[in-house]
C-alpha cells in the first residue's frame, strides 16, 4: 500500500517538472524570437 502512495507522489513529482519544464521553454523561446525580431530589424530597416 505504501508503494502506491509512492507512486502517485512519483506521478505528480514528473507531472509538475513537466508543466515547470515547458512554461519555462515557451517563456525562452519567447524572449528568443522577440530578441531575433529586433536584431533583425536593427540590421534590415523597413523602408
């Protein structure tokens, strides 16, 4: 019985690194592309 309450707790433990491990990538890659986006237009002005 105890095993299982392991297991569940395992469970949420890689449930919550997960969520925590993709919120974090899609906040980098945000902050990436924006940063690209402005160097890109520093280097290539709209005329």
């Amino acid at each position: 019985m105890h095993f299982m309450e392991n297991k569940k707790l395992a469970t949420q433990i890689g449930i919550l690194t997960t969520l925590v491990t993709l919120i974090g990538m899609v906040l980098l890659w945000l902050f990436v592309s924006t940063n690209a986006a402005s160097v890109v237009k520093k280097i290539l002005p709209t005329k």
